[in-house]
C-alpha cells in the first residue's frame, strides 16, 4: 500500500483498530485466481507469534478450501469519508477547489489457516458472538439448532505476518483546513472520522505549521542584518 510518511498511522490508533472487533474483506489467490469474502472478526494477540484473526466462514464457501499462494490478506477500513475542498478556508483565496477522502485502514497479511474441527469452530462462533451481543449467548440457544449452525462453517485463523496501516486524515493541510474539515465532517454526521481528524490530524498539522513558522523566523532577515549587509556591501571609496 503506497503510504506517504506524513500519512503513516500512529501505533496506538492501529492497536485501537485492532482491539475492537469489526468486518472487513478476506482476499486470497488460489487455483481458481482471486476470491474475497466479506466477513466479522475478532484479533487474538496471543495467538501465533504475531496475533491472529479469527474468523468463519460458511462451509459451501471455495474459499477455505483452495490451497492460497502465498499471504493472503485482510483489508479493515472502519473509517472513510468523502473531503470537499468548500470546507477548506484558504480555497476560497487560492481557488485550488480540489476535494478529497480521509480513511484508515489496515492490509492484514498472514497465513490463512482453516480449522475444519468442532472445538475450533465453536470457539471462534462464540468469541464473534460474544464481540457484539450483550444479553444472549449460544448457551440461550437449543441445542440442536446450535449444534446444526456449527456443522454449516468452518472456522478461520489469519496467522499475521505483517501490517500495511496508513491513516490519511488531512495532516497535510493547514491547522485552518483541517478545523474546516472536522466541522463539515460533523455537519455532515460523519462523527468518527471527525474524531480521528481532530485526534491524529490536527496535531501533526500544527506542528507541521509551527516548524515553517519557525524555519521562516530564523532565516527571515532583521533589521540589525540588513543594515551590516549595507555596510558589508558599500563600495570603498578609496
């Protein structure tokens, strides 16, 4: 993933990611060329030497069947948003009307490992499960019919290799722009990505403006200067 150094994602907003379990797209390439599936998952740090995802799919679907070639990959984006340019103060006076999108995002590699095996299965059905729901569990279910949606998937394992995260929220921009863009992401009822804006945008925008400021001061002449280059650079009279 092409990630920009100023767009790089800070380690505590990835762990962030992380921890709260979502959905995202599982990506492999096998016999039958790419296949992705969209699917919920849970990340255990201490399963594997890098952490896993956990993951399971219906058991008709060909994609934990296929032998994969190589990583497969895991694309988690819980934020995205569309940036126009009218939020920007400095557009108006510059006329560089060009808008934008804002995301996070995690490329997830690893090893894709199937558990076709009950114990494996259920603990991934429960752990999925017990990531959303509050007031019910499998335990509240008969068990017959638990036993029967357990027999229908196979559970996952995304042994992680490495992680691609890039965070592009704006840190390029003006402290000015990037205030505009938090507020029309919130006029707009995008209050998560608003949120990331203003926590990891904001800050590297300022200090990106206070250093220009203060490269600018040093190398700025003064008056004391400009009056020794005058003398420096009047011709001798004699």
């Amino acid at each position: 993933m092409y990630t920009p150094r100023h767009f790089t994602m800070p380690p505590e907003l990835q762990a962030r990611i992380l921890a709260a379990p979502g959905v995202g797209d599982l990506i492999t390439h096998g016999p039958s060329g790419l296949l992705a599936t969209h699917l919920p998952y849970v990340f255990d740090p201490e399963l594997g030497e890098h952490g896993s995802l956990v993951l399971h799919v219906a058991r008709p679907n060909a994609q934990w069947r296929e032998q994969t070639s190589g990583e497969s990959l895991f694309i988690v984006t819980p934020a995205t948003d569309y940036i126009s340019s009218l939020w920007y103060p400095s557009a108006p006076a510059s006329g560089k009307y060009i808008p934008t999108w804002d995301y996070v995002t995690l490329h997830i590699y690893g090893e894709l490992i199937a558990h076709d095996d009950l114990d494996w299965t259920t603990m991934a059905a429960e752990r999925l499960m017990g990531a959303h729901e509050r007031t019910l569990g499998m335990d509240d279910m008969p068990a017959d019919y638990v036993a029967g949606q357990l027999r229908a998937i196979v559970g996952l394992q995304l042994a992680i290799t490495r992680i691609d995260a890039k965070a592009k929220l704006s840190q390029n921009r003006t402290p000015a722009d990037v205030r505009g863009v938090i507020d029309g992401l919130r006029e707009a009822g995008a209050e998560d990505s608003a949120g990331l804006v203003e926590e990891f945008g904001l800050p590297p925008a300022e200090r990106r403006a206070a250093l220009v400021a203060d490269v600018a001061a040093r190398h700025r002449p003064g008056p004391d200067s400009l009056a020794a280059g005058q003398v420096i650079g009047t011709p001798d009279p004699r």
